[in-house]
C-alpha cells in the first residue's frame, strides 16, 4: 500500500509499505479522508511536540475516515462494508485510568501519530473493532473524519458544563475554536463570544456559531461574566486576561496546546472559586459527534476549504500558511462516500 511518510523534519517520502493484517478484535479500515491537525504540522516541521519526539520514519495523521475491509478473529464478519469514523486511541484495557472510563488518560496509550505509533496518511490502518465508528450514508468521509476534532470540542464543552443558556466565551477561532463554538451551540449556549488576533477569523467565527467576536488587542473581555470559558488557542496572554470574564463558581477549560508553562491569576481562580482544569484529547464523545454531524446541529464540511491527494500530503501539511484556510482534509481515496 501507500504511505506518507515522514523521514525527516520537512520531508515526506511516499512508499510502499504491507497492508497491515487486522489482529484479533480489530478492523481492517481503507482510509477515504484524513484531516491535517495542528499536531500533524508541528511534527512535520519541528519533529517533536514536548516529550514526544520523531525518533524513526512516521506516517502523521489522526483525524481519519474510512470503509472497513476486513475483521480479525471475533469481529463480526457483516461489519465489513460499513463506512466508519476512526476513534485513533488504543488504550490498554488493564490500567486504572481505563478501567474507570477515563481511557483518554491511560499511560500506555497508543494514539495514532504520536511517535512512534504511525497514523492514516496511507491506503490501510487497523484499529480496535469499537474504535470504529459506523456513519449513516448521509455523512459525508470529511465530516467522518472530523469527527476526530468535534470529538475535542465536544470534550471541552462537557467539561465547561455548557447547557441551555450558558454564556460561553471562547479564545481562539481556529479549527477548534470553531468545532467548540458550534458544539456550544447545539448544546444550548445562548451567547458565544469569540476572540482572535485575525479578523478574517473572526468573521468565520459569526460563520460558524459566535454571536459576538471581539479583538483582545483592543477589546476588553473582563467584563463579560461569562459561566464557561474555553481556551483554544494556547496563548498565556489570552488566558490571563480571559479568566477574568468568568463569573464566580465558572469553569475554565484549557484546551489550546501552546506555552508548556503559563502564569495564572492565582487570587482570582480563589476568590472566585473558579473550576480551572484542561482536556486531554477525548473519551465516550463519538456517538454524540456523529449525532450532531449527521443532523447537521455541527456543520463540518462547511469548516473544509482544502483538498489533496495523499502523494501531495506535505503541501497538505503547509496549507494552514494559506490565508483563509480553515481545515485541509487529504483525500486518499476520493469518491467512496455517497
């Protein structure tokens, strides 16, 4: 088969690797679309993210869709056929953090792209038969595939406790930025306010759910008293200046991956009781991202403004320099969907 591979900062090789036999409880996927994440540029250009480092050749990409081919030994042989979204995890089902339902936490997992473990730029993966997702035909393979992202939003939004109501403030209006605010909204937030540095993102934000976008250069959030504030952009001075916009008793979940170390408004998150935690990737959020894509409450392929083919995987991975781009999907076996 296939695969992209990356063999250095900076430089993809195509090859030609086995297709890889399912294992018992697995699946056979051939992959149809693969999302570009931030963590997928990041390797491509530095070779590590804080402790994980690019040691051996690694095909990237997590964010993935796919037709099941074939089953290993205990999986029903009438799930070949089925189009799936790929829940990229392999959690050991022995550890603590697993056994208690926190399996996004497990310390021996194994996550696509995430060195050593390779990901989906390639024709074929495996993946543990209830890690692929079944998608009604009305779904499209982008929207299976950005299941992967929704899934994080959705995780941030569980953990702000957003409900019918809520006031939301979110920083950041990249691809998760966007993803959370849309999922905010269709989990009843009533007022969505967005912040970037970028005005063009900014309007996308309106696009996509916000009902107000403001400027933290010039526009000042504290005075917002919002319940939950949600970080998606990794940026210390956003999240000083945004937990100040938290009502007492709020939530504040950091998601955006930036500054390995921030100083935080230690008297304020006291004074204010605020809830302050982080997310980790996802656990139990596919059927609810599958749910919203398939009765369009969360439009995800309105968010796809770039397409290439897998042997143009490392433009793909440059396309988020391109002014206006949202999400880049590589499309390794286009046309499947219907």
């Amino acid at each position: 088969m296939r695969a992209a591979v990356l063999v250095e900062p900076g430089r993809i090789e195509m090859r030609e690797r086995p297709v890889p036999e399912p294992a018992p409880g697995d699946v056979l996927v051939r992959v149809t679309s693969v999302g570009v994440c931030g963590s997928d540029t990041h390797y491509y250009r530095e070779g590590r993210i804080g402790e994980f480092v690019v040691e051996a050749p690694l095909v990237l990409g997590h964010e993935a869709a796919g037709t099941i081919a074939a089953v290993g030994a205990g999986v029903p042989a009438g799930r070949v056929g089925q189009r799936v979204s790929i829940e990229p995890q392999r959690p050991d089902p022995t550890t603590d953090e697993t056994r208690r339902g926190r399996y996004n936490l497990c310390p021996h997992m194994r996550f696509y792209a995430t060195p050593p473990v390779d990901g989906a730029f390639c024709d074929y993966v495996t993946i543990g038969a209830e890690f692929a997702h079944p998608v009604p035909d009305t779904v499209s393979d982008d929207a299976t595939a950005l299941c992967e992202p929704l899934s994080v939003g959705i995780a941030a939004v569980r953990k702000a406790g957003v409900t019918a109501g809520s006031r939301v403030l979110v920083t950041g209006a990249g691809p998760i930025g966007i993803v959370t605010a849309q999922v905010a909204r269709a989990f009843g937030a009533t007022d969505i306010v967005v912040t970037d540095l970028d005005a063009d993102r900014r309007a996308l934000a309106r696009k996509f759910g916000a009902t107000a976008t403001l400027d933290p250069r010039t526009d000042d959030v504290s005075d917002l008293h919002v319940d939950a504030y949600i970080d998606a952009s990794g940026a210390p001075a956003a999240v000083a200046a945004a937990m100040r916009a938290v009502r007492p008793a709020g939530t504040v979940v950091l998601v955006g991956s930036g500054a390995e170390t921030m100083n935080l408004p230690v008297q304020l998150i006291q004074n204010r009781e605020l809830v302050l935690t982080g997310v980790f990737r996802y656990a139990h959020t596919w059927p609810t991202a599958i749910a919203l894509a398939a009765t369009g409450r969360v439009d995800l392929d309105a968010m796809v403004t770039a397409r290439f083919p897998l042997e143009r995987a490392a433009e793909a991975l440059e396309s988020d320099r391109t002014p206006g781009n949202i999400k880049t999907v590589v499309r390794v076996h286009p046309g499947d969907d219907t």
